[in-house]
C-alpha cells in the first residue's frame, strides 16, 4: 500500500516589532516561534524591527520590505505576529501590508485572534477579516482619543496660565509622555495591576508608574 504522502511544512516569517530602543522583541519571537513548532511550520526568515508608532513617523521600514520581498519571491506563504499591530503604526498602513500580502498569496496570521487572513484555499477568511478590521479601527479610535485629551488638557492648561513652552514637569512633558506610551494608558484604564501592564506594553514596572502619574495630572488639569 502506497504511504500517505504528508503536506509540506508551511514556510513562514517570524515579523515583530517595538516602537523603542529600549525594548526587545524577546517575548514576540518567542511566542511566535513556538507557535510555528506547534503548527509545523518551518521559519524562513525571522525579522524584527525598531520603528515609533508616531503619526508623524515617515521613516523608511527596510525590515518590512524584506518581509514583502520574501513573499514576493514566493518563499514564504504565512506571516507570524503576536497581534496586528505588529505590522503597521496605524490601521490604515497596517490594513495596507496585511492586504498586500494576501495579494502576494501569503496569509498574516495573529496570534493573540488566533485567526489567518487566508483560508488553506487562498481565499480570504471572512471571519478573520471582519475581527481584523474591527481590532485595527478600534486601536486607531485609542490612538485618536488620546490625542484628544491630551490637546484638550493642553488647552486648559494653558487657559490657565500654564507656560507654552517645554521646561521640565510642564505639560507638555506629560503630554508627550502619555504619547508615547497609548498601550499602557489604555491598560491604566482597564485597572490592570502595574507589573502585568509592564508585561503587555513591554516596559518597565518604573515607566507605568510614571505614564499613572502623568495620566493623574492631566486628569486633574482636564477637572
């Protein structure tokens, strides 16, 4: 009797990223590299890119031109991410990769959705699509509420006198703090313990101390 001739491994790319120099994509590519073990796949190319999350980033994205040049080359026909997020600043770039991919015939697979833009057929997964589409809008519509209240204790503040420029503790400080950190403002919302925010936002226990107590004042200058 003729064996069963099992599929071929599905070649992937490992694609992380994190917004500071001083954060390290330890806990993305090991969680993404574990879950290729678990599902067969075998990694082609790991990739990891330092790049701010700032609208007003321009920066060139080299790293994600290898990533879409592997997939041009046909050598990878699924991308690995811890979440959506990984791939773009903001919805509407990472809507654009992630699609741009699915052209190419290469699905994004996220694992904290547990969902692959792609169906084993090529076809894309409406299930996937639609949770993709609703996560993206609403990290764009975080992103756009914080910067509301940040303008919004911005103008209160300087209503009352506040000094418009940048010395020490004003608040432009504490504006560009909470800026620069929208995930650990947005656990800070939810009531999560310090340490687990750490975790999630990948910083340090000290840093969501400070990002708490810039929200504190911010607050208490928006009352």
């Amino acid at each position: 009797m003729d064996k069963v001739r099992q599929p071929d491994p599905i070649p992937v790319a490992l694609f992380a990223r994190v917004s500071k120099e001083a954060q390290d994509f330890g806990r993305q590519l090991v969680d993404t590299q574990r879950h290729a073990d678990r599902s067969g796949c075998v990694v082609v190319a790991t990739i990891a890119e330092k790049l701010s999350g700032s609208r007003n980033s321009r920066a060139k994205r080299p790293d994600l031109d290898q990533l879409l040049s592997l997939a041009r080359a046909g050598r990878i026909r699924m991308v690995l991410v811890t979440e959506l997020s990984r791939l773009g600043r903001r919805a509407r770039e990472t809507r654009a990769v992630v699609e741009e991919l699915a052209d190419l015939g290469v699905s994004v697979f996220a694992l904290n959705i547990q969902l692959g833009y792609l169906l084993p057929d090529g076809k894309v997964n409406p299930m996937a699509r639609l949770v993709m589409t609703v996560l993206m809008e609403v990290d764009e519509m975080e992103t756009e509420r914080m910067g509301h209240r940040i303008k919004s204790g911005q103008a209160v503040a300087f209503a009352a006198g506040a000094q418009k420029g940048r010395p020490t503790g004003t608040v432009q400080d504490v504006a560009k703090l909470l800026a620069k950190y929208p995930k650990v403002v947005k656990f800070l919302e939810k009531g999560m313990p310090v340490r687990d925010i750490a975790a999630a936002a990948q910083c340090s226990t000290n840093t969501v101390l400070k990002v708490s107590k810039a929200r504190a004042t911010l607050s208490a200058l928006s009352s």
